[in-house]
C-alpha cells in the first residue's frame, strides 16, 4: 500500500523503495529505542531517563560548540521523531523533483 501511493505520488520506483526504506528504518529506529527503554535496557543515566545531558565542563576547550549546544538543549524523543517525520516527508516532493531528471531510478 506504502509503495503503490508513493508510485501515484509520482516516484519512480526507485524513490518509491528509497522513501519505504528510509521511513521503516527511521520508525523502527525510534520504536527499538522506545521498546528497550520500557523493558529496562536503557542505562538509567541516558540524558533521556535523565531529561538533561550528562556534564559538559570537559567539552569546553575542546569542543565549544557541542558543549554549548549540550548545555542549552534537552532531549525529547517525541520531539525529535516528529521533526525527523516532518523532515522526512517535506523531502519527498524534491525527490519527485529529482526522479524526473534522466538516468534516475529506473531505466528508459
């Protein structure tokens, strides 16, 4: 069903498996890290569990600018898979963009 709407939405069939693939390993991704956290298999000090990420003093000479953003932003799983799908779905008019160009996906 996934691929024959991406086909009418105008992929070719190779866009049409790039998109299936990349959004089932981008949700499966999501959902292993949903399914290990409720079964326990998540160290209890992920930034997740957490809500915080873990000390950044030793970041700071060295990497200032992944050291601030730790320091500023929170983790949010929810918040990252809904821009990861918006993302995600945003991108595929470019690539039907891009599917009607010569020598993309599928042979003439």
């Amino acid at each position: 069903a996934t691929l024959t709407f991406l086909r009418k939405a105008g992929l070719d069939a190779q866009g049409a498996l790039d998109v299936f693939q990349t959004s089932a390993s981008f949700v499966g991704g999501f959902a292993l890290g949903e399914i290990n956290e409720r079964a326990g298999w998540t160290d209890p000090g992920e930034p997740e569990e957490r809500g915080e990420w873990p000390s950044t003093g030793s970041l700071d000479g060295r990497y200032p600018v992944t050291a601030e953003v730790l320091r500023l932003a929170t983790p949010d799983r929810d918040r990252a898979f809904e821009l990861g799908l918006d993302l995600l779905i945003g991108g595929i008019p470019a690539l039907r963009v891009s599917s009607d160009t010569p020598n993309h996906g599928e042979s003439t």
